[in-house]
C-alpha cells in the first residue's frame, strides 16, 4: 500500500461510524476533515480523497489536467484507458474512458456533448462510440467543454473538425486561455460559443442550463440537465471542476467555495437526484454507466442516488475546500 492510501486509510478509520454533519460546524482542519469523511459516506470516497487528504510532498498533484500550453506526453497504452460505450437511460449515452468521463444526451433535434477527453481518445471513444451506438454524429449541435484542461478538451479540435455543424462551448476565460496557449494538445480549436451564466442549450425535448462555475479554472463551466429513464425524468447537476491545488492563496478557496455554494443552490432548486462529473474518481461514472447499461428490468439507475446525497456531494467539497485554506495558511 502506497503512502498516500496509508493517509486516507488512517483518516477514514479515524472518523468512522459517526453521523452525517452540518456543513461547517467545525473549525480546525481535523475536524473539517472528519466531517467531510461522514459526508462522502461511501458515495463519495473519491473525491473525499482528492480534496481532503494531500498527497505525500514526494508525489505530489497537480490541481486539474495538463494546461492549454503543456507539451503532450506519450499517449498511454490503449488498455490502460479504454472502455466501451454505454447507454445509461433512454436518451443518455456515457463515452468516456476508464479514468475520464464524456457524455451525450439526445435530444429530438439534435445531441449535445460533453467533453472532449484526451486528444488520443476521443477518436475512439468518442467517435467510434457513437458508431456503436448508433448515434449519428452529425446531429450534434453542441460540445461542451467543463474547462480547459488537456484531459477534457485535447479532443476539441479533432471534434470540431468530425462533427461541423456543432458549436463548441468554453467559458470566455477558457477560450482566452487556449487562444493565448502556444500549443495546444490535440491541435488548437476554432473561437466559437462561450458559455455564460444562465444560458440554455436546446436541441428539441432536451436541454443544457450552464452555471458558471470560476474556481478549477477561471472558466469552468457546470451544467443542470434532464434525462429519462425507463420514461421517468431524472435530473442532473454536473459538476465541470473539482479538484484543488493544496498550496494555493486565501482568495483562491474563497472563489472555490462561493462557486461550489452557487451551484449547491442550482443543484437543489432543479431538483437534482444525480450527480456527474468528468472524472471516475469523483462519480464512479466508468462504473456506474456499465452497471446502468446491464440492468435488468425494474431495477433502478444507480446514479440516480437522491437529493440529500447530492447535498452531501457540496458539503463534503466545502468542508475538504476549507480545510486546504486552513492548510495553506499554516493553521491547524
């Protein structure tokens, strides 16, 4: 077991068995991550991981993917990422990777996507993936990009270019990053749409409400959307950033935390049952999307998990946010 797994193992082990918190009743940054363990339950052990435990100095982590300008490593081996596409309700398809998450909701005028993974897999997630669907791609209308960073949008330009008659959508200071960006994976996509506070996407009977979310990058856009499910509408809050760098100033917590409360608030007035992200670790979106694909009749959706487990989602990103401020500030 590496260091960092002994952390966690140590702080879930100290904080078992003890109930669900009110958000911010503690103050120190043990007591922040202790709550923060009881509101992950095993929901969301993920991303209890990642905001509330810091690695060993020796690891270390960056706070998002690789930036618009970073040199492009190696693609890794095809096996380490792969995964096969799958239908997760009646007009919502996941292809993703193992570790990324991509989606496409179909509406009845078109389908909109979101993210654009790494440039060396949306060719064969992405594109082949609807093949395997049977999704046509020449109905997207719509891609979205949750935010500039290599892991989501390396296949932006590849899916501007497979699927022309899509707008792509970044948050304006997402798209003045890539424009600036000396390189950028994957090849630098064409200016389009810019994603604003508020603004819905429609393709028919489905539709995208976009929340601004400034925090993992200045940009970073969220996303509240409906879908059916055996013909029960499910409603969704997806969270376009998460991760958060453990080093960072005051003001940079402050932004994080007042964008996550923002969409705490649209998550619960929408109704949310759903939480997704774009990255397994924070959802279990790789898993959960095959589990939904091999139901059998009658059983229910496994991400569909219920308002107060998505509340619990943004108390635990608060208190694990709260504690790294205190962190960073040399307090205790």
């Amino acid at each position: 077991m590496n260091a960092r797994a002994l952390i966690v193992g140590a702080a879930m082990a100290a904080t078992a068995g003890v109930g669900f918190p009110i958000a911010q009743t503690a103050t120190t940054v043990d007591g922040l991550v202790s709550a923060g363990k009881r509101s992950a339950e095993s929901e969301w052990a993920g991303t209890f991981l990642r905001l509330c435990v810091p690695p060993p100095p020796a690891v270390g982590r960056e706070s998002g993917g690789p930036a618009p300008n970073a040199t492009p490593p190696a693609p890794p081996a095809r096996s380490s990422w792969y995964a096969e596409p799958a239908k997760v309700a009646d007009n919502f398809y996941f292809v993703g990777t193992k570790i990324h998450n991509a989606w496409a909701l179909v509406g009845s005028d078109g389908i909109i996507v979101f993210e654009a993974l790494f440039d060396y897999a949306a060719p064969d997630e992405i594109a082949d993936g609807f093949r395997k669907l049977g999704l046509d791609a020449s109905k997207v209308k719509y891609v979205l990009l949750s935010h500039a960073h290599a892991d989501h949008d390396g296949g932006a330009r590849f899916l501007q270019d497979k699927m022309p008659s899509a707008h792509l959508v970044y948050g304006g200071p997402d798209w003045d990053a890539v424009d600036k960006a000396a390189n950028h994976q994957g090849g630098k996509p064409k200016r389009d749409t810019v994603g604003t506070d508020g603004m819905k996407l429609t393709v028919g009977d489905a539709s995208v409400q976009i929340v601004t979310m400034p925090g993992h990058t200045a940009g970073t856009l969220s996303f509240l959307f409906e879908v059916k499910d055996n013909g029960k509408p499910l409603r969704v809050a997806y969270v376009g950033g998460t991760a958060i760098p453990f080093d960072a100033k005051p003001d940079y917590y402050d932004t994080y935390i007042a964008s996550s409360r923002k969409m705490a608030k649209a998550a619960a007035d929408f109704g949310a049952t759903v939480i997704l992200s774009n990255h397994t670790e924070f959802d279990n979106g790789y898993y959960k999307a095959h589990t939904a694909a091999n139901r059998t009749p009658g059983e229910p959706n496994p991400f569909d998990i219920g308002k107060a487990a998505v509340g619990r989602y943004f108390t635990l990103v608060e208190e694990c946010t709260t504690a790294a401020k205190l962190r960073a500030a040399g307090k205790r």
